[in-house]
C-alpha cells in the first residue's frame, strides 16, 4: 500500500467517522443520558465492530452483493426499520437519574451488532474497501483498510460521547432533556435519508 493511498483512507475514514450519522448521534445521546465511562462499551464495539464488517466486506461481501442484487435494498429497509425504533426508544429515554436505574447503554456485542444495521457503517465500508484496499494486496489490502479505519474511528466517535457528557450537567433540567432527546431521536430519522438515497 502506497504512502498516498494510506494517507487518502486515513483521511476518508476520518471525516466519515468525525461527521454525524446514526452512531454518533447515539453516543451523543448516550454521553448525555450515561455519561462517558458507561459509554465506553458502545465506543469500543463501534470502532471494532465496523472494523470487523469492514474486513468481511473486503473479504467477500461485495461479491454477494454482485450475486444478489436484492440483497442490498433488503438490508437498507431493515436498517430503516432498526434505526426508528432506537429513533423513539431515544425520544423517550429518561433523565439521566432515572436512566441509571431504568435504562442501560448500548453493550459492547449490541454496539457492534448495530453496525450491521447502520446504513452510515455499510456505506463507508463499501467505500473504502472499493477505493482504497489494492487491488495487488488479495486479502491483506482487504484487512489492512479494517485497521486503520479502527485506528482512526475510536478517537472521533470518542469525541461525541464526551461532548454527550458534557451536556449532562445542562440537561439536567427535564425539559432540556425532553428537548434532547427528541432532537437526537429527529436527526437519526434524518441520518437516513442520504445512506438510503444511495
């Protein structure tokens, strides 16, 4: 892998990882509601749960796609579908007290089980293994894209859950929290919107 193809993933997996999309807004709302130590199993089953679908792309998954062209627009229906029941589970998510008694944070396997229902997660995975893994590497060029994408997505989605954090102590007024809740629950719906036009 060339030090200009490595460069240009890096900063491909950066900007798709720093920018908002389903698992960022979660972990916003997760800071928010559980603070940033619990919040530590979502961060880490995001980073490495997207590496690992990330590696099974590259490794075979974009030739099923190939073979089964119904299988992509089946996915994306069942991520929509995921993706409004957290949308309202956030809306209603209680204040952060109450959440400690009655709600929990995403686990590290649900985390990482959510990226296979993250229409943000496919698309960046499909992105890079198709742009950036070379094609002279075989399976080799298809983890190495996995690795980095890990290296570089912990630290910014790191980032949003601290943010999360930092608003507890402001949204510790009900309503305030009301009010976040339901903006968070409104922009992961919208989320949807650009990974679904693709």
């Amino acid at each position: 892998m060339t030090l200009d193809l490595t460069l240009a993933l890096i900063v491909f997996a950066f900007a798709s990882s720093i920018t908002p999309g389903p698992n960022n807004i979660m972990l916003l709302a997760s800071g928010a509601n559980f603070g940033l130590r619990r919040t530590i199993p979502h961060m880490l089953g995001i980073s490495i749960g997207h590496a690992v679908m990330v590696a099974l792309i590259g490794l075979g998954l974009l030739r099923l796609f190939e073979l089964l062209p119904w299988l992509r627009p089946a996915l994306m229906a069942a991520c929509a579908a995921y993706l409004l029941w957290l949308a309202w589970k956030i809306a209603n998510a209680a204040a952060p007290d109450a959440a400690r008694a009655a709600g929990r944070p995403f686990t590290f396997v649900q985390a990482a089980g959510f990226q296979w229902v993250n229409p943000k997660a496919w698309y960046m995975g499909i992105y890079a293994q198709t742009y950036y893994a070379p094609a002279d590497a075989g399976w080799l060029g298809a983890l190495f894209v996995p690795v980095v994408f890990a290296l570089v997505n912990l630290p910014s989605v790191a980032i949003w859950a601290a943010a999360g954090t930092a608003l507890r102590r402001w949204l510790a007024e009900p309503e305030r929290l009301r009010v976040f809740n339901i903006t968070m629950a409104l922009l992961l719906v919208a989320s949807l919107y650009p990974m679904l036009s693709l």
